[in-house]
C-alpha cells in the first residue's frame, strides 16, 4: 500500500458490511475469513502461478537490487 491511509481503507472495506447505511466503526470488529478472501481475490486479481526456476530467478534479482541498494 502507498501509504497509511490506504491501508486503513483496504482493511475497513474488507471487513466492514457493505449493507449498512451507516458506519459503524469498531477498530475490533471481526470478519468471516471466506469473506476478506474472496474480496482480496477482486481487488487483487489472478496472481501468476510460478514454477522453481521462476522463483529462484525473482530471488536472485531481488537479492542483486538488495546488495547494490547497501552498497
């Protein structure tokens, strides 16, 4: 997330009942899990599938962007 307040907005509309008219805000409230996953799956989209080499190669690069970044 691009900052704090996105995040705080993401959480709110993945657990917040959409059927209310009004809000009720309870930084406590609780959702059923099968719920925030299907709503992650439309904001998100697929995610591609990779297979070891792809993994590995992502690894890597990661691993060279982290190295030059402390040096």
């Amino acid at each position: 997330m691009a900052n704090e307040e996105d995040t705080i907005l993401t959480a709110r509309y993945l657990i917040e009942d959409n059927e209310n008219e009004y809000v009720f805000y309870d930084e406590n409230i609780k959702s059923d899990l099968t719920i925030v996953k299907s709503i992650l799956k439309k904001l998100i989209g697929n995610l591609p599938a990779w297979d070891e080499a792809e993994i590995r190669k992502l690894h890597d690069e990661i691993t060279d962007v982290l190295k030059m970044s402390n040096s």
